[in-house]
C-alpha cells in the first residue's frame, strides 16, 4: 500500500487507496457511470469514481492521457500543464494550474503518476498522488490544490475497445466551501469524458511509439 500525503500543508501522512471505501452508484447516464463513496471526514470532499467503455485502443488512450502539452485541449480549466520529471512512460511529476471562477484563486498542482502493469487483466493502473516539488514551491496567486488518491485504470477489451475508469479524491482547499467543489465534482466525470472522446477522435492523434511496444494490451 503506498503512502498518500493528507496535505502539503501539513507533516502528517495516511495510507489511503480506492479499496479503502465502500462505492455506491450514483448515476448512469451517456455510457457512464458514477459511483460515490462517503464524505472523507478530513476534507468534507466526496471521493467520486467514474467508468465508461471508449471505442479507441487502450494506446491511443494512453497516447492522449499521456500529452502534457495538449491536455489544455480537452482537459476542463486546465490554464498551464507542465511535466516536471520523467522518469518512464507513466511514472512522472507534473505542474497544473486550473482556473477558478471570481472571486476564488486559481488552483496549482503538483501530481505524481506511477504506472503498474498487469499483463493478466491486459491493463494498466495509473496511481496519481500530489507532492512537492522544490522548483514549485507555493506561490501567493494560486492555492495549492491536493489529491490526497487517485488513479486512471484502462483495461483492454478488444482492438478498439477499452475499460476506462477514474478515481478521485481532490481537494481544492482555500475558501472554496466543500459543497460547491462536491456539486462541480459530482458533473465533471460527464465533460471531462465527453472532451476526451472527442480528442481521441482528432485525426492528428497519433499513437506514441513506446505505447505501440505494449503488446500485452494486444
């Protein structure tokens, strides 16, 4: 079980990870799902879990996820998407800032993904965590976001076929009250899939090579 961090404001650690609460389905609609767990007492956040099936290859997917330079293109407020470090094909740092409507401060992140392999379901879980980073130290204009558990799983089902799911406990701190950031949260799996759905689609979209060697997901 890896170590989440609570808060990059604060020194104490939990271990926390998707198994660790209990999902209900909240709502099925345009081919998704949406499960929600209860409220994390720490936070007052909502954790949310959103699945669908994408008629695209789990290499383009990874290909699309993957392209920090154009997440802006279908990634919901996302102003600013930088990668830090790689140091892999899935494990890296990365630097977003989101727009936040007036009168809050926009929100800055800093993420960490691993990737792991299992060859046996044909898929890939991309855990995501924030960190810190010593070239991205907290700045006054934006609040520092958290995201105490994450992760992207992607499971091949067929040559253009894909299990995609996205886990999520983020907290966007400052005075933003938990339940405005629950209500955006409780609609976004519906934009952000529907924006990637559209990209996958681009005709510009090209596999990346180290994507293509992934021949388990075959």
């Amino acid at each position: 079980m890896k170590i989440f961090l609570l808060s990059l404001l604060c020194t104490s650690t939990f271990a926390l990870t998707a198994e660790d609460f209990t999902w209900e389905l909240k709502e099925e609609r345009e081919n998704i799902k949406v499960f929600s767990a209860k409220v994390h007492e720490q936070t007052g956040i909502v954790p949310i879990k959103a699945q669908t099936i994408l008629n695209y290859s789990a290499e383009k997917i990874l290909t699309v996820i993957a392209d920090t330079k154009r997440k802006k293109e279908w990634v919901p407020k996302l102003l600013v998407g930088k990668v830090i470090e790689e140091t892999s094909e899935y494990d890296r740092i990365e630097y977003a800032l989101y727009d936040s409507p007036w009168p809050f401060y926009d929100r800055a992140f800093i993420i960490s993904t691993n990737g792991i392999h299992n060859k046996k379901e044909k898929s890939i879980l991309i855990e995501i965590k924030s960190v810190e980073h010593k070239d991205y130290p907290l700045n006054p204009d934006y609040v520092r976001g958290n995201t105490h558990m994450g992760n992207v799983y992607i499971r091949y089902i067929g040559p253009n076929k894909s299990f995609f799911q996205v886990t999520l406990l983020t907290d966007f701190k400052g005075n933003i009250p938990t339940w405005i950031v629950n209500m955006v949260q409780a609609k976004w799996p519906y934009k952000m899939f529907a924006n990637l759905t559209k990209q996958l689609a681009k005709k510009d979209i090209v596999v990346l090579e180290k994507y293509k060697k992934l021949k388990f997901l075959d």
